[in-house]
C-alpha cells in the first residue's frame, strides 16, 4: 500500500500541474510530480516509468531553461 500511495502522490500533483496557467510554474510542478513517479517506477522496477520519466524531466528541464533565458534577454534588451 505504502508503494501504492507515491503513485497516487505523483499522479494528483502531476494532475495539479496543469491548473497553473504560468508555464513556468506548471512545468516545475509537473517536474516534481515526474521525479516522484520516477521514484515509484523504481520501487516497481518498471523500466519504461523509469523511462519516460526520465526523458519527461530532461524536457521540462531544457523548457524550464530556455523560458528563464528568454526573460533575461528581453530584460537586457529593455
């Protein structure tokens, strides 16, 4: 059960993630919910979870990046 439970954990912040209208914000939420989804894919030794959620951070990571750096140049060019 207590296995069970992270999944659950993972999926409703996963599911509040995309209440946030700021993608920042919903990307980083989302983020969160993938590495506790990645934990639960290790404690249930499924490699595709593991997978996926692994490729889904690298994304959210790269995104979360290049919006951070977006804002920085427009602030510079201002």
């Amino acid at each position: 059960m207590f296995i069970e439970s992270i999944g659950i954990i993972a999926s409703i912040i996963f599911i509040v993630s995309f209440t946030y209208s700021d993608e920042t914000k919903m990307r980083s939420i989302n983020l969160i919910g993938g590495m506790i989804f990645l934990a639960y894919g290790v404690l249930i030794h499924s490699f595709s979870t593991v997978l996926l959620q692994t490729v889904m951070a690298g994304i959210h990571i790269y995104k979360i990046y290049k919006i951070k750096k977006g804002i920085q140049c427009k602030k510079n060019i201002a």
